[in-house]
C-alpha cells in the first residue's frame, strides 16, 4: 500500500514538472515568435543581423561566466569530445541564422517561417535513428496535423520559381541544421549546465558569423541606430528568452517536443507580422494556425500519456 502511494506521488511529481516545462516551452516559443518581425525591421545585411545576434547575446551571459567560478571550472573541466560537441552546435546555429535571414529576403514572412518550421520532419527521423525514440500514434498523429496546418498558412504565398522559390529552399534548408543543433543540445546537456552550454554555443556561433562577415566584406559598423535597436531586441527577446529557454528545456524534453512545439512560432509570427508589419492575415492562416495549436496539443498529450502508461506498468510490476 505505501510503495502504491509512494509511486501515486512519483506519478504526480513527474506530470507537475511536465506541466511546468510545457508552460517555459510556450514562454520560449512565444519569444522566438519575434525574430522574423526583427530581421524584417532592420535594413542591415542579414550575416551582419545574425552576427550581432549572436555577439550581443555571448555578451549579455559573459558577466554569468566571469562572475560565478562554478561555471568556469566546468568550463575548463570540459573533454575535448564535449567542447568540440558545443562548438559544433554553434556552428550550426549560426548558419541556421545565416539561411533563415537570407530567406525572409527572397519570400515573405510567413512561407519563410513555415518552411523553417517543418524541422519536426528532420527531428522525428534524427530522434529515431540516434536515440531511439519512439513516438506514439497519437503524437504521430498530432505533429503531422501540425505540420499540415503549416503548409496551409504558406499555401497562398508559395511559388513555383522565381525569387520566392529561392527563399522557401533556403528557409527549408535552414529547418534542417536546426535540427542537428537540438540533437547535439539533447546530447550535450544532459552533463552540462545550461549556462556554460549556451555560452560556449553563443560564442562559437558569434566567431564563425564573424569571420564569414568578414569574409564576404559586410561591413560591421555604419548602420542606422534602429538597426542596432533590432540588433538587441533580436538577442535578448529572441535568444535569451527564447532560444536559451528551448536550450534549458532540451534537458527534459527530447528534440522532437521542441521541434513541435516550434510549428507554433508560425501563429504568432503571423500575428506580430499583423500588428507591426501591417501584414494581412488570410483565411489560409487563421484555419492553419488553428490546426497547427490542435496538433501541437494532441502531440503533447500523446508525450504525457506515455508517461503516465510507463508509469501505471510499473506500479503494477510492484
């Protein structure tokens, strides 16, 4: 009777902190939500948006670093395996950036967004193959209800050839590197605080950037002081409350959850492209937004049922 209670309030305990990180996982996404409508704003070459991006943010978690010796040790206690594991997730980051802005240059904000959102399709394959997940029917079921959903909102704006065609190849490319970033983050920070993984991830990310800038003579200084203002808002609305956000929660939530529940950046994307950019909002996307929220909550639902059945069969075992 008391291992039966005992294991009633493991139950409860693992669905609490469920609930808990789908709510940070919501906050993330909202957050994330907010990058396309930034790189819109801004006049600024996107490697030198990117750039930035990722400099302000290596430099807003430098003080973290400096000032607390329990991550500076970690640091440097750090396998050559493990850093190079970080440093090579950075680097897909960054040219994750690298192929989403250039994108938002050939197509709109939404094909773009869309596009680069289909990672689940990446996630569940990459999940399958280098850890063995396995989804159940039901979350399935509810991801590609989503992914469904995407391509309605995009339905109106894609075409075949020209300008638009180039952006869409380029936003899908960039759907599939982020996804090799979340499984090196699902790997690498099960052992390693999220502090020093984002530092070292960030930092990796802002050199390669730098150094392709660079490269290709972008300029790094003379922009307009708006473009420095989206500069910011871009790493601490973007990435520190959001993409770090996702990078916290890999530790708990597998690479295929966070691809998911990215499919939602798309509604409110399309919602700030209305209330910022003048943007209209069609038929097409009010249902498809609609069905990619139903798909990311049955596919959530799904991931919490497979926990309670672990769960309830191993209560009956003892």
């Amino acid at each position: 009777m008391k291992l039966f209670l005992f294991r009633k309030d493991v139950i409860f305990l693992k669905n609490s902190h469920k609930i808990i990180h789908y709510l940070f996982l919501f906050f993330g996404v909202l957050a994330i939500s907010t990058s396309a409508i930034f790189v819109k704003l801004s006049t600024a070459p996107a490697p030198i948006i990117a750039t930035y991006r990722l400099v302000f943010s290596t430099l807003m978690i430098l003080p973290v670093i400096l000032f607390n010796k329990k991550y500076l040790l970690e640091i440097k206690k750090l396998k050559l395996k493990q850093l190079a594991a970080v440093f090579s997730s950075g680097i897909f980051l960054a040219i994750h950036y690298i192929l989403w802005f250039e994108s938002l240059r050939f197509t709109s904000v939404a094909s773009s967004t869309v596009l680069v959102t289909m990672q689940p399709l990446f996630a569940f394959i990459g999940s399958y193959f280098f850890f063995g997940e396995r989804l159940k029917k039901l979350s399935l079921f509810g991801g590609f209800l989503s992914i469904f959903g995407s391509c309605i909102i995009g339905f109106g704006d894609f075409k075949i050839g020209g300008i638009a065609l180039i952006g869409d190849i380029l936003a899908l490319l960039a759907a599939g590197v982020i996804t090799a970033y979340f499984l090196i983050g699902q790997s690498v920070r099960k052992n390693l605080s999220l502090v020093a993984y984002v530092f070292i991830c960030y930092l990796s990310s802002s050199i390669f950037l730098l150094a392709y800038s660079v490269i290709l003579k972008y300029p790094l200084i003379g922009y307009a002081n708006s473009d420095w203002l989206w500069f910011f808002c871009l790493a601490l609305i973007s990435t520190i409350l959001g993409q770090t956000v996702l990078n916290w929660l890999i530790k708990w939530l597998s690479a295929s959850t966070i691809s998911m529940s990215i499919l939602g950046e798309p509604v409110g994307t399309c919602t700030l492209a209305f209330l910022i950019l003048g943007e209209s909002i069609s038929y097409n996307q009010i249902i498809g937004s609609l069905i990619i929220l139903i798909g990311i909550c049955i596919f959530l639902i799904g991931q919490t049922v497979k926990v309670k059945d672990d769960s309830s069969s191993n209560s009956k075992a003892i």
